[in-house]
C-alpha cells in the first residue's frame, strides 16, 4: 500500500513545489531578518544608546638629569631630546593597571557612575558590585592611553564618561597620578642609592682608619716618621764616607810617591781609611742587607701602607661625592610630566558614533542577507 502511495504522481508534485519554494522562503525570511535588525539598531543607537562624552589629553615625560657636560647624542634628538620612550610605555602601564582603577574608583567613584541605571544596559556595567575582573576590562573600554606612532614621544590620553565632568576629572586624574608615579620611580631609586652611598661611605671611613692606625702604629715601632726620608738622608751620608774615603785613598797614593809604607803620616792616612771603610759598612749595612730588617725593607713597608692609606683616602672622597650628589637627585623631580594638551572638557558626545554604527551595522546585514540569497539561489538551481 504504501509503495503505490510512492509510485502517485501527487506526491511528486508537491515535492516539486517544495523545492521550488524553499529558496524563495529562505530569502524572504533573510530580508525580512535583516530589515528587522536594521530597524533594532537604528531604535538602539539613535534612541536607546546612552552619550559619552571624550577627554582627551597628550603629555611627554622629560628628564631633568641631563648634565651640560655630556655629548650630544643624535639619536635623542630623533627620538624627542630627553624623552624615553621606555618611561612613556611604563607610564602607561601603570595608568591601565588595577591600582590606577582602585584609585581612580575611591576618588571619583566610578563603579556608581559606569553602573548607573539611568543608562543604556547594554554600554553600562549591569553591577556597582559586579567582580574587578569584569570591573577592569570595562574601564580599559572606556579609556585609551596610546603612543602616537605619529608624534614620537606623545602619550594621549583618553578617557570616556556619561557626563563631560566626570571624563575631565577622570583624564585629570591619570595625568596627576602618572607625574607622581613617574617622580615617585625616581625618587624611590634615588633613595636606594643614598641607602646604598651611606653603608658605603661608613665602609670607607672605617677602611681610612684602619689604614691610617697601622700606618701610626708601624711609625712608632720603627721609631721613624717617615722611613723615606731617613733612608735619604743614610743614602747622603754614604755618599759622603764614599766620597772621603776616595779623597783619603788618592791622598795615601800621592804620598807614597815621596814617603815610605811605614811613614808615620801614610799610618795616619790608613788609620783614617780604615775608620771610613768600617763607618761606611755600618751604614751600608742598616740601609741594605740580605738578612732584611734593614731601612729599605722599612721603607718599602711603609710606602704599602702610605699607598693603602692615599688609596683610601680617595675611595672616601669619592664616596662622600657620591653621597652629595645622590642626596641632590633624590630631593628633586628626575622626570617630569609635561602637559602638550591639559584635559578637555567635553561639549559635545563623541561616542557612540550613532550615524556610522548605523551605516556600518545596515551594510553589514544587507551583505548577508545577499549571501543568503545567493545560496539559495544556488540551491534552487541544482534541484532544477
């Protein structure tokens, strides 16, 4: 029975005009799907969609550190003079982080004001209570801190509110507190090297005065204020007997000329050598010997210890420079913020861009709705 039901030319009929119509349903419905859309988003962005209005602000970050004394670096000049770029990405990072928000909520209560119910729900938070997470990302939508591909060095600044006060206060306040975050950086640096400067300073103090103690001390143990000039002054003397004791020996071979070896005056004359000679070993001795202990080993260690000292010396000047010099930078501004555009106050909503969302939204609809039609169209030719 239900064969011959099959095998009915009815049947087939109506499978025909099923096929027929189907495409041509599938695009009505298409059409009428988007001019439905349409007509949703123009109701929501030209009546439903709440105005936000735009502060904008552009700053720089100088250095204030920057010595006369240093070379001109060209690539600087190419890069803004004193402006890093490095202190303009980390200024922004901070403006979008979770503690600029935290700040930024206890000072101007922005959960209350993104929350409001007065406005559209789909821009406002649907929550004052709504977690951070979803808190943060809310507030990275409504505010922009980018650097200007165009204008290198520039931060702008762009921060979205339902009321032109609350987008001033908002990019007021991220102007403030990234020149306060930027100088505290500094100053917290500064103060780590002032920390770090003083231990060294004491070091080196205590260093000078260990050095100068043993230098006093092998003073009075050797008994000399200064070995150098003791050991100058033994090197005049044998100088001296070398130079009597070759006086002595010409005048002793001039006599011999005219007296005997056994003459009472060439006695004389050896007796006088003889004295010299044993004079001028003694001195030798105590400025020389291989024995050591003698002036030049007491000088060469006195002159370690002298060395030492001076060394010191210079190392605690240094470190008292140092010192000076950290405590200067640490109580004044090493980076400074300035202001290209101070933050607008708005006149007029920018944001939602009503016309061009509409436009975009119905061109983005009508475009499917013809890709719809198009593959129904296609259908409909391979079942013909």
């Amino acid at each position: 029975m239900i064969d011959r039901i099959r095998q009915h030319p009815l049947p087939k009929f109506f499978e025909r005009v099923r096929d027929r119509l189907a495409p041509h349903l599938v695009r009505r419905r298409a059409f009428q799907a988007a001019l439905v859309a349409i007509v949703l988003a123009v109701l929501y962005w030209g009546v439903i969609a709440s105005d936000r209005y735009v502060s904008e602000a552009d700053v720089v970050v100088d250095r204030t550190d920057v010595s006369g004394g240093q070379s001109i670096d060209f690539s600087a000049l190419l890069t803004g003079g004193g402006r890093s770029v490095y202190d303009l990405m980390l200024m922004r990072d901070h403006l979008r982080s979770v503690d600029m928000l935290e700040k930024l909520d206890a000072r101007l209560k922005l959960r209350a004001h993104y929350s409001d119910w007065k406005r559209d729900p789909l821009a406002r938070m649907w929550s004052e209570d709504t977690e951070q997470e979803f808190f943060y990302k809310h507030y990275l939508s409504r505010v922009s801190i980018e650097l200007d591909d165009a204008a290198v060095g520039v931060l702008r600044i762009k921060a979205q509110a339902y009321t032109p006060e609350m987008a001033h206060a908002i990019a007021s306040v991220l102007v403030e507190e990234g020149e306060r975050f930027m100088n505290e950086i500094a100053h917290r640096l500064a103060r780590d090297q002032v920390d770090f400067l003083e231990k060294e300073v004491d070091r080196m103090s205590e260093r000078l005065l260990k050095a100068r103690r043993a230098m006093v001390d092998f003073q009075n143990a050797k008994g000399f204020i200064s070995p150098q000039a003791a050991a100058e002054s033994l090197g005049t003397i044998v100088s001296r007997l070398e130079g009597q004791l070759t006086e002595l020996k010409a005048k002793r071979e001039a006599m011999l000329g005219y007296l005997s070896p056994s003459a009472p005056d060439i006695a004389l004359i050896d007796l006088e050598i003889g004295a010299i000679v044993k004079q001028l070993r003694a001195e030798q001795a105590r400025l020389t010997s291989p024995k050591g202990g003698t002036l030049n080993r007491t000088v060469e260690e006195f002159q370690r210890l002298e060395m030492e000292t001076i060394f010191a010396q210079d190392v605690y000047k240094t470190a008292l420079v140092a010192l000076e010099k950290g405590r200067m930078e640490a109580t004044r501004n090493l980076k400074k913020v300035s202001i290209v555009q101070s933050p607008t106050l708005p006149q007029y909503p920018l944001e939602p861009r009503r016309i061009y969302n509409i436009v975009v939204f119905t061109l983005s609809v009508l475009m499917l709705a013809a890709i719809v039609q198009l593959l129904a169209a296609i259908v409909r030719d391979h079942k013909d």
